[in-house]
C-alpha cells in the first residue's frame, strides 16, 4: 500500500516545520470498521497499550480469586504508572502478600515518570528499584499467575515461560488473531511483544470494552474493570478501558 496518509502537521512561522504520517481504526466490536486511514492491516508492536489485554491472564488462571486482588491492584496491573509512593506501596503490598519481594520483579529499574517523585528520591539520595517501573503493576500481576499456575517464578518475564503463554493466549483471544513468534520483540520491561495488525488490536479494544465474545474461560473479568474506578493508578498517557455493562455487578437492592 502507498505510505500512510499525514495526520498531523507541526508549524513553526508560517512554514510546516514537519509532517507526521500514520493510520488509526476505529472498529466496532463486530470487527466493523467505522472510520479508518493508513494501512491498518500492516503489524504493529503495541507494547504498553495492551497491559488490560495481558492483565487478562490473571482471571484466566484465578490469580484474582486466589490472592484476593483489591481493585487498586487491578487497576495497576492494567497500566503504566507515574511510580508515585502510593503507586509503589500498591505493588509492594501484592508483592508481600505473594511471599515475594521488588527482588523478584524482572521488570528493571528506572526513575520514576512524575517530576516530583524523581525530586524525592534525589533529595533522599535513593536510587530507584523495580517498584519505580512504570510496569511493576503489571509485572507484580503476573507474578500472581505464575503462583496460581504452580510455575516458578524466576524466568516470568521469558517467552517460553507458562506465565507468557498464558498472556500471549489472553492476547489472542480478545484480537481473535494469532501471535507469532515470527513477529516478536522485547518490550522495555522485559516480556515479549507480538506485532499483528492495526485492526485486530482495535477490534480488540472494542470487545473489551463491550464485554462482546468475551466469557470467564478467556479471562473476562466478573466485576468489570478496576481502571476507572482508580485513575489514580495509571498514568496519565495510558488507555482507560470502560467498564461493559455487561461485567458490571447487578446494583440490585
């Protein structure tokens, strides 16, 4: 297909200082496409703004009903965060209640997103740890599976390991696509990532937020999501899946 159409224009002056090309898709659940541009059947990597997809493989596995994930956990594990000191004390609270610890995150360190944290730590003279990652959240859920399925949890964050199969299998079943390991990288925290084109993932994105072809047996949460419920917990640049109606608890007296 010919490049993908300019969606963006930044202007200096009175001169177009640069253009910036892409596709979007805006594709109902059904798998209709509503509007879109570009090559939206080319793969993409989409590291990050699928944590709720991967977050999945925790009501797969039961990790939730297990280890008793409070909404705050949830919420954490669905996104990236800012590693503000609440952000931080969520995910080493999970930590604590596995029997593990910052230690066995595979997610690498770095400093936290939000200015002000950064500032705290410096003043303090502390270096970051793994709870700082914006992908501990995440990181510290799939630890939770690798305990509910009985696997070890060194080596997680590998892509032979049970925990990613199980994550990569989550994936697949929301974008009704297989992942390939023709097509896969290593996302900055550490875990695979798998390209597949630009319509399934947002066709994925619709099914959850619509509860559509989703069941428990592809980890569909009961209760919804716990993302909009705790905005705090994510950080600003990271999606928001909308609670389906259909996974809303019944508000019946």
């Amino acid at each position: 297909m010919d490049a993908n159409p300019i969606l963006a224009e930044t202007i200096r002056g009175n001169w177009v200082e640069n253009r910036h090309r892409g596709a979007f898709a805006i594709i109902d659940a059904d798998g209709i496409i509503i509007a879109s541009a570009g090559d939206i059947e080319r793969s993409i990597f989409p590291r990050s703004a699928i944590k709720s997809m991967q977050a999945l493989a925790i009501f797969a596995r039961h990790a939730d009903t297990q280890f008793h994930h409070s909404a705050e956990e949830l919420a954490l594990a669905c996104s990236s965060h800012n590693g503000e000191d609440f952000h931080v004390e969520v995910a080493a609270g999970l930590l604590g209640r596995l029997g593990l610890s910052e230690a066995d995150l595979e997610c690498g360190a770095h400093q936290p997103i939000n200015a002000a944290a950064r500032a705290a730590l410096r003043a303090l003279g502390a270096k970051p740890s793994t709870l700082h990652n914006a992908c501990s959240g995440k990181h510290s859920g799939m630890l939770s599976v690798a305990l509910a399925m009985g696997e070890p949890t060194a080596g997680y964050a590998n892509r032979e390991h049970a925990v990613q199969q199980q994550v990569r299998a989550s994936v697949e079943a929301v974008i009704g696509e297989p992942l390939s390991e023709a097509k896969c990288g290593t996302d900055g925290c550490s875990i695979p990532t798998y390209a597949a084109p630009l319509r399934a993932f947002a066709r994925g994105f619709a099914r959850m937020a619509t509860g559509t072809g989703l069941t428990p047996d592809t980890g569909a949460p009961p209760n919804g999501c716990s993302t909009p419920q705790h905005p705090c917990h994510i950080w600003w640049g990271a999606p928001i899946m909308p609670t389906p109606a259909s996974w809303r608890p019944s508000m019946a007296a």
